[in-house]
C-alpha cells in the first residue's frame, strides 16, 4: 500500500523528496530517470518489490531437498532478471534516450542481424 500511495503522490506531484532505499545498488536502474521520473520510479520500485516477494516465497518453501531448493532458486532468479523493465525498450530511459539522440539509429542497429 505504501508503494501505490507514494506513486500517487509522484504522480500528482506531491512526493517526498528523498530518494527511495531499493535498487540503490542495482546497476540495471542507475540511470537518473529511474529516482526522477515518477512513472520509470514507480515501475522500478514495484518490480524490486514483486521480485523480492517472489524470491522471498521461494526461500521459505519446504518439502524441498536442498537440491531442489537450489533449481528452484536459480530458475525463479533467472524469471525474474528476465522480467526486468531495463529489458524492454518502451519502459527503459536510456535504451529511448539512446533511439533519440542518434535519430533511430541505434535502433536499427539492434534489430539488424
């Protein structure tokens, strides 16, 4: 709840001003539009939270060998780095940024095979 109202507020424009503690030391959201903007801000913060949830769920499972806790750990790690916004072109800045300012081509560049 705390997530969903303080996105509200960004959005509205009555955020705190202080940066939020999760993803600090995550590489993938070191781009300023991740902390500035409130939409790019708001996807971080509920991905890290439904990932951590997820992760979370999985270390606390039991009836679990440690061999099946260790596949069932590196196959949910593996779902969620995929399922993070940096990998899509529409919710990462700076892939956009990057189409903008070489006109496309960096875009036609990636597609090229």
């Amino acid at each position: 709840m705390d997530t969903w109202n303080e996105a509200w507020q960004r959005l509205c424009g009555l955020a705190r001003p202080e940066p939020a503690a999760s993803g600090g030391a995550d590489k993938r959201f070191a781009a300023p539009e991740w902390q500035g903007h409130p939409i790019y801000r708001t996807l971080k913060e509920f991905y890290l939270l439904a990932s951590d949830w997820l992760l979370r769920q999985a270390s606390e499972a039991e009836d679990l060998s440690p061999a099946e806790q260790q596949h069932l750990d590196f196959h949910l790690r593996q779902f969620v780095d995929a399922m993070s916004p940096t990998l899509l072109l529409v919710s990462n800045p700076v892939a956009l940024r990057r189409v903008v300012e070489t006109g496309g081509a960096s875009l036609m560049e990636g597609t090229r095979i």
